[in-house]
C-alpha cells in the first residue's frame, strides 16, 4: 500500500470512529489521493491549510493533510483568524500523539505573504461559504491563491474546498449552536459558486502556468485541486 492509500485509510478509519456527519469529506479526499498519486512528484511533503480544521464535525481534514507531511519528513501548518484552542491540540492528538502541527493565529493572507516555509500542498478553507452572500468568501479565496501562488515550486498542487457546480441543488442548512434551525433549497444556476470560484475561472482557459486537475462533479461539495506547471 502506498503513503496516500494509506493516509486516506486511515483517515476514513478515524472518520467512522468520531461518528463524522461530514461525509462528503471521504469522497472528496478519495479524489484527492488518486490525483496526488498520478500527479504529485515531491518525496518530502509541506503542507499548509488555511482555516484551520477543529472538529470531526466539519471532516477534520487538516489530519489528512498532516499526516502525509509527517510520513514525509515535511511540516504541516495551519493557520486561522481565530485563536487554536486545546481542544483542537487535543483533537490532533486522540487521533495520532506523535503528529506535528504548527498552528498560527493570524489573516491568512498576511500569513500566505510570509510563510515561514515555502510549501508543495496547500488547501485554502479559509472564510466560511455562505450561500446568500457567496462573494466575499471567492474573493478571500482569489487573494490568497495570489499571496502564495508564486513563491510554490513546479509540480506544486492546491486544493481550494467547498465549491458547487452548475446544476446542483443544494440544501442550504442555518444552524445555531450545532442544531439545525431551518433549511431551504437553492438551484445553482452560475457556473460556479464557492470559495474557488475565481481562481477556477481563471485556470479555466488552459493558457496560465496552473492547470486544472479536478473535474467537476454536479450535485455534491467538490474540491478544485490545480497544480502548477512552469
């Protein structure tokens, strides 16, 4: 078994174990590790998440992420404008005592400007999505793939999170306090609506020194994952 099968079995193992609603995640990272297989060529992995995962609520991704960098030898950094907690130290720590994670309080866009190490995988999750007001989140979304865009080597991958197609139909849910309060049904009639809906439109045309690697899938949360080429 090679280090992505592995990392993405045992993340779905932890998944199922914290009773995660969050099941789009297992899908989207099944993706993610077969296009890292054919397409990511870096012995030694850096990887950087913005907004910070904390809970098995919302998928605990940034497990996935650091657990491949510290297969690797490499570092994992997240950073977040709130303060890390010790409840999510100690959410890294129930699944893997022995992981390393640099976590930074900080604008994630500030933070992007002036890495403290130049990374080869980064996933933007930063600015929640908000569905009656999805601009804001785009356009965080476009100024950090431009403050860390160019300092990343060729070959470098980024996955942006939460993105839904044209097509879809989505069940927006309101919560409060982790309780759902009310739903409602929202046809997806753009191109793209997410927090990748700008740098995706900007890859699109094949002409930029990024291209595409993801396909969009309509009907669920994809992550857009590019890599540079040159």
């Amino acid at each position: 078994m090679n280090l992505y099968k592995e990392t993405l079995e045992s993340y779905i193992l932890h998944h199922r174990n914290n009773n995660s609603p969050a099941n789009d995640r297992v899908q989207q990272l099944t993706l993610l590790t077969s296009i890292l297989e054919e397409n990511f060529k870096f012995d030694q992995i850096i990887s950087l998440e913005t907004g910070a995962s904390q809970t098995w609520i919302d998928g605990m991704v940034g497990y996935y992420f650091a657990s491949l960098s510290n297969k690797t030898g490499g570092n994992f950094y997240s950073v977040d404008l709130d303060e890390i907690t010790d409840n999510v130290i100690e959410a890294y720590k129930n699944i893997d005592p022995n992981l390393e994670i640099n976590h930074h309080t900080q604008d994630s866009i500030e933070f992007l400007k002036n890495v403290p190490e130049i990374p080869n995988l980064v996933h933007l999750d930063s600015w929640n999505f908000d569905l009656m007001n999805p601009l804001p989140c785009a356009l965080h979304g476009w100024r950090e793939f431009e403050a860390i865009e160019a300092k990343m080597p060729v070959g470098s991958i980024i996955v942006i999170d939460d993105n839904w197609f044209q097509g879809t139909i989505l069940e927006w849910v309101y919560r409060q306090d982790n309780v759902i309060t009310n739903y409602t049904s929202i046809h997806i009639n753009y191109p793209l609506l997410g927090k990748g809906a700008h740098i995706y439109q900007w890859v699109l045309p094949g002409d930029k020194n990024w291209k595409l690697l993801s396909t969009p899938i309509v009907g669920v949360n994809n992550k857009i994952i590019i890599q540079k080429t040159e």
